[in-house]
C-alpha cells in the first residue's frame, strides 16, 4: 500500500500525491462466470488489462460450483505461471471444500506482487479452467485483486516513480509448481514423485498447499543427494494447508535451475486417494 501521508523536509505532512493515480482494481473477464460442462475444458478465457494504467496483482478469489484446475498463461510476456494444471482449491480463496466458511476475507495472497506493465500496449492473462465434477456443469468466476497505476494523468515525477517500481519486477515472477505427474495412490500405496525446477529459472518458494480425497503422509527428499528433509514422515496437516489459510515456511525453499527433489507420499486410506499439492513461489530470472 502506498503512503497516505509523507513529511516534507521543514517537518510539514502532507498527502502523498501519488495517491490520487492509484485505485484498488478486481480484474475479472468482460463476462464474468464460465460455465465448464462436466469434466470438460473451457477455451482460454482472457483478462484484459487495458492500456489506462498499469495493474499491480495481490490476491485470488474465486467462487464456483465445484473444484476445478486452472492454467494462468501471461500474454505479453509468454509465460505460464505455473508448471501444469493447478487445483483451485490451492490457490483460490475462499476454496471450495465441504464445510469451509465462504467469505472474501482470505483471499489467496501472493508471495509477491505481480506487476503487469501497459505503457507500450495493453497486456493480456489467459485462464483455462478444467472441470473436475465429470456429473455436472460447474459455474466459475474468478478475479485477480490489484491496484492500477492510472500513469497517463500523473505528473512526470510521479510516472518516473512508477516506472521504478516496475522495472523492479522485471526480473522475478510469481510462480505455481505442482509434482511433475499426478498423485493417485491405491489404497495403502506408497509412491515417490518428482518436482523439477527447469533450466529457464531458479524457483523459490514460501508456501505449501494440497488438496485430497483422503489422509497421506509425506517427506521430502532432495534426489541428488538423497537429503531428507525430515527424520520420518509427516502427516498431511503438518506442513499443507489450502488456498484460504496456506501453510508458511519458516524460511524460503530455493530449488536451483535444473534442479529436482522428490515428494514420498503414502496413501493412509483403503480407497484410491487423489492428491493434490501446490508450491507457490516465484521464478528469478537471474544469470550468473
């Protein structure tokens, strides 16, 4: 949040003028549900970022039917945010699982801010959506909560202080990373899966959520060099939360370029168990 009030050299207070430019944004479609028949997958929906002014992402919400999967792809800079389909109720606030408290008041904050820069044109977010209910229609809306930089109406000084504060994130980005393929375990079954950070950027990450159909277990095991991150495993409660009230690490995970560790996870029901785990970071798009 910007400053309201700054103090001026001889002591004064006074309203930080950069205010007046900046407003609290909901980027959503121009219609604003799709409907997913079931099991089906919607055609990419698009969020517009007109070029009055610059959009500074924060928070997820959402509201729908059902569960479902999502892919946010970036026009403008050619990038998914994420490895492969992600589970709503991993990154969507309020989620969806039976029971929890439907409310705007948790939304799904993220790690850092996402900063979509239109001084040179408008930019666009792509968004496919893929029905896990295979019985029914599932109705989503979904909006990405921000701030716009209305940049055209400021004063040179003020563009000149927003065009810093973007040029900051140019070298970072937002990022959801899940295992490499899907989780689902026969009863009692145990199993190793890989999640790769690839040779683009390095991947740091903050945050663990993971939705399932049943209790599991876990460790985390780096695959190099065979590095457990725990003495035994875990429970799923000890360590994943979900969109609404994720789980926080201590201190931020880096996963190098080209780097792999391994997620061993042990199905603790006697029925098949789909489970589904979300990292949320952000990519560093550094050389050294």
């Amino acid at each position: 949040m910007l400053k309201t009030f700054l103090v001026g050299p001889k002591g004064e207070i006074f309203v930080n003028p950069a205010k007046r430019y900046v407003k609290p944004y909901w980027l959503n479609g121009t219609v604003p549900t799709t409907v997913v028949p079931a099991g089906a997958v919607s055609d990419p929906i698009t969020f517009t970022v007109d070029n009055q002014g610059h959009f500074e992402w924060f928070y997820i919400v959402g509201h729908s039917d059902a569960p479902y999967t999502l892919t946010i792809f970036d026009t403008g800079r050619r990038r998914f945010l994420m490895n492969r389909e992600i589970h709503s109720d991993t990154i969507v606030s309020p989620t969806n699982i039976a029971g929890a408290l439907l409310t705007g008041g948790r939304p799904h904050i993220l790690m850092e801010s996402y900063f979509i820069n239109v001084e040179q044109a408008q930019r666009a977010l792509q968004i496919q959506f893929r029905n896990l209910d295979t019985v029914n229609p599932n109705t989503i809306r979904l909006a990405f909560v921000g701030r716009r930089y209305y940049y055209r109406e400021a004063t040179p000084e003020i563009k000149e202080e927003f065009r810093q504060r973007f040029m900051a994130k140019e070298r970072t980005n937002i990022y959801f990373v899940t295992t490499d393929r899907p989780i689902s375990l026969a009863a009692g079954a145990t199993d190793r899966f890989t999640i790769t950070s690839t040779d683009e950027a390095d991947f740091e990450f903050l945050k663990m959520m993971a939705v399932s159909t049943g209790a599991f277990t876990w460790k985390l095991i780096d695959k190099s060099s065979g590095r457990e991150f725990s003495p035994s495993v875990l429970r799923d409660v000890q360590g994943w939360g979900t969109a609404d009230f994720p789980f926080i690490l201590p201190e931020s995970f880096l996963i190098e370029r080209n780097y792999q560790f391994l997620l061993e996870v042990t199905n603790l029901t006697d029925e098949q168990n789909d489970i589904f785990v979300t990292l949320h970071g952000r990519r560093l798009y550094y050389h050294y």
